[in-house]
C-alpha cells in the first residue's frame, strides 16, 4: 500500500479561503454548516480546486474530524 500523506496546505487554504458564491458567499470554506456540503455533495461540487475543497471539507465533518480544522486554525491565527 502506497503511503499517501495528506498536504497541508490545502487545510491551511480552507481555513482562509472564503466561498466565492451561493448561499454562503463569503464564508470561509471551513465553516459552511454541513447541510450544505450535503447538498453540494448530493447536486455535485464544482470542478476544480474549490470543489476539492468543499469536498475535503466534506469529508472532514462527515467523519466527525473538525478537531482538524479548529487545530489548524488555531495553528493559522498563531
């Protein structure tokens, strides 16, 4: 098995990126709620680097690891 590490960066990216349209315009990727990843989930997530991060966000909350995020934001905002 192929040792896959995960890249930081993008988890810094979504802690400071903000959703550029919809419903939640202007908030950061992190913090849209979890029913509407659902429902970007069910209709699809856009292509692209912001689908990748609506979809990582996603899967981060699906699992219940928003620990991960609060970590990263703490570790963004010093």
């Amino acid at each position: 098995m192929e040792n896959i590490r995960p890249d930081s960066k993008i988890l810094v990216e979504i802690v400071q990126t903000k959703m550029p349209f919809g419903k939640y315009k202007g908030t950061l990727i992190s913090d849209i709620p979890i029913s509407y990843l659902e429902w970007m989930h069910n209709k699809g997530f856009p292509p692209g680097k912001l689908g990748m991060m609506l979809a990582t966000v996603y899967e981060i909350k699906i699992n219940g690891l928003t620990d991960i995020i609060f970590k990263v934001k703490r570790a963004v905002r010093g």
